[in-house]
C-alpha cells in the first residue's frame, strides 16, 4: 500500500461563535473556508487543477452550510471547475473523517492529490430542535435514547469520579497552554488571516481565549446542564437526568460539573490540509511534514457517548502495529474536560504529553473544522518539540471515535 503524506496544514483563526460579536461571524462560512482554501494552495505552491478531490467536514449541513459546502467554498475560492468537492458528516469527528479518507483515497492509489478539512460557523446555527439525535424516529429514541452532549459529559464524571475541581483544574491548564502557545507565536505558522470583502482584515488571531482564568473564577460559574438535566422536553419519555440514571442504575443521580469554563468554546473557523500520494510530491517538488500512519473508528454505548475516543485510539495503535509508548505527543479534542480526564485515565497517558498547546476549552470547537485544525497542531508540535509520532483522537455524536496516527518526516 502506498504512503498518504501531509504537505501541510492551515487554519483560519478561530472567531467566537456569537452574531454580531464574533469577528467572523459576519462572515459566509463559504468564504472563510475558500479563503482557507487558498491560503494553503499560496502557501505551498501547488496548482489547484492537480487536485483530484475537496473533502470537508461539517456538521451542521443547513442553512449557511447547507448543498455541498466543499464544493460550493472550491468555486468561491476561484479554483477551476474541474476540482471537485464533498461534504461529510461524522459530527464533530467530520473534520477528522476528511483527512483520514483523504488519505485512504491516496494510499489505496485511487487519487493523488486531495485537500482535506472543514468548516463550521457556529454563529449562523439555528436553535437546536428538541428532538435531537434521535431526529424523531421514535423508533430509535427507544433502542438507544440519546442525551444532549453536555449530559452525557456530567455522566461521564459522575461515573468515574471527576469532582467540579478535577474538570475546572484541567480547564485552568487548557487556558494556560494555549496562551503560552499564543505568546510564542506556535500557531502562527498554521493560521491563514481571514478578510472582508472590501479587503479589511477580519481577524488574524484567535479570539476565544481568555486570560486571567484561574479556579477562583470559575467557581463562580453554575453548572450549564443541571436545569436542562431536570427538566421534562417535549419529545421524550422523561427528563434526560432519569434516561441517563435508567441506562446506568449504578448511579444515585447525575453530578452536574460542566459549564461555559471547562466545556469546548462556541467559534468559527476552517481547516485545510494538502494530503498527496509520493509519486505527486516528488513529481512537483513538494517536501512532506508528516506521513499519516493509520487512521479508524470506534463507537461505544450512545447515551454516555463521548466515551469512544480510547476505544478509537486503541484500535488505531492495535491496526497500526504500536503501542502508547510508541506515540510522543497525543492531541485529544477538548469537548469537555471530563473527555480528556477520561481518555488519559483509560489509557494511562500523562497530560505532559496530551494537549501540549491546549485545546478546545480555551481555543474553542468549530465542529467540522476542529478535525484538520488538530491534525495540523500535531504536526507543527511534532517539529517544534523534535519528536516523531503523534495520535489525534475526536469523540462524536451517537457515540463514536475517531483517530490518526501521524509520524513526522
């Protein structure tokens, strides 16, 4: 089988995800990832025409992001006709997803040259519909009842015992990483600078960040979920605390420890990475930053839901041929913090070496985006710290996981 290689990787900033307040969310997604888009296409020097495929996640797919957002950001961003585009939709593992087919196009020699990532603008989302996973097939909401996300992340600590401190500690240290990272100027090499129309500049920098955050100040935050677990929504049998305590009788209720402070930030952004075959890279000249080693999947119980991203990992190592020492640096999405406690907990990894540059608490989670966004950290970090290995892993909706292995070049 032939090797998948990452040219390189971009993102936009990340803008807050709010109208009239986020700095790009007066922004078409469309235009912020066609200029995405070509932010890497002048950055790396490649002709447009030799790219066979655009493979962008998202998670949303109305609306503003609706008919085939990939395809539609291509012709935005002024690439020839001929290139063509597809949207995917793993919830917020579909940025992830994008890389890794793009790479199994590539290794399984159907294409040489593919452009993975994806976009979200979470400003421009419309008020969730309260019958929400199951999208009311009442079928399904008896088989397996779904719980908004936040739930099954208070779930997820009850059951393993992560206290209201535990989650807000590691959200502390979120936020410290990623503001050293910022000063440092880590990110700069990644970020493409997002214009207005009339040439302005948008924004060229993160916006969700926010320093100062200590214990002290979110102690004074109240739980995001407590009132949403207790209360009766049209739609479902019973309130979502009790399906959640039905599903896991172990538990005397659900301990509510999730909030604004230590939960994924609300943004807007895009991602885009350049994944081609060897044969295209020597051919054109271009040097490979990483190879992607092994990607999969995994999915466990879909009420708790979050829980699959050791799973996903695990597989990925096990496919691959490695074990956890094997891997240097391990970038695990930040949905909430009681995700990452989970995953290092299961696979007895130190925070030393997992989110090294922070993650989605302080930087935030444009969804469909977050997958090429991570993807590229890994690599940037990899050649920063002088290390070689590097596992990407994403919990999603109904209960999945996705992963990547890359080894840097």
């Amino acid at each position: 089988m032939r090797e998948a290689w990452i040219i390189d990787a971009v993102r936009s900033p990340r803008g807050r995800g709010k109208p009239g307040v986020g700095s790009l969310s007066h922004i078409h997604p469309q235009r912020c990832m066609a200029q995405v888009l070509n932010g890497l296409k002048d950055k790396v020097g490649f002709d447009p025409a030799d790219i066979e495929d655009v493979v962008a996640g998202c998670g949303s797919g109305s609306g503003d992001h609706a008919h085939d957002i990939a395809r539609m950001s291509v012709l935005d961003a002024g690439w020839p006709i001929s290139v063509t585009g597809v949207t995917l939709h793993r919830f917020c593992g579909s940025g992830q997803q994008a890389v890794n087919f793009a790479a199994m196009g590539v290794m399984s020699g159907q294409q040489e040259a593919v452009v993975a990532g994806g976009v979200e603008f979470m400003s421009r989302y419309s008020p969730i519909h309260a019958n929400g996973f199951h999208a009311n097939n009442e079928h399904l909401l008896k088989l397996h009842p779904q719980v908004p996300q936040g739930i099954s992340a208070d779930l997820i600590a009850t059951i393993e015992g992560f206290s209201r401190e535990d989650v807000d500690r590691y959200a502390v240290e979120s936020q410290r990483r990623a503001l050293a990272s910022i000063e440092g100027g880590y990110f700069k090499n990644a970020l493409v600078p997002i214009y207005n129309d009339d040439g302005s500049l948008a924004l060229d920098r993160d916006e969700h960040p926010r320093p100062g955050t200590t214990l002290e100040s979110l102690e004074g935050l109240k739980p995001s979920f407590e009132g949403m677990g207790a209360a009766q929504v049209d739609g479902y049998p019973k309130p979502f605390d009790e399906m959640a305590k039905d599903k896991y009788p172990d538990i005397d209720r659900v301990i509510h420890v999730h909030h604004a402070g230590n939960s994924s930030g609300v943004v807007d952004g895009a991602s885009a990475v350049l994944v081609v075959s060897p044969d295209y890279a020597k051919a054109h000249g271009l040097k490979p930053r990483a190879r992607i080693r092994q990607a999969a999947t995994a999915g466990t119980e879909p009420l708790i839901m979050l829980t699959a991203p050791g799973p996903a990992a695990q597989r990925c190592l096990d496919k691959a041929g490695m074990t956890k020492n094997d891997i240097d640096l391990w970038e695990i999405n930040e949905a909430f913090a009681s995700v990452v406690l989970k995953f290092m907990k299961d696979l007895d990894v130190s925070h030393d070496v997992v989110n090294v540059d922070g993650g989605a608490i302080a930087l935030g989670h444009p969804i469909g985006a977050t997958g090429g966004m991570l993807i590229g950290t890994a690599v940037d970090t990899l050649e920063r710290l002088d290390k070689s290995t590097a596992l990407v892993a994403m919990c999603t909706g109904g209960g999945m996981g996705t992963a990547t292995i890359i080894e840097r070049m």
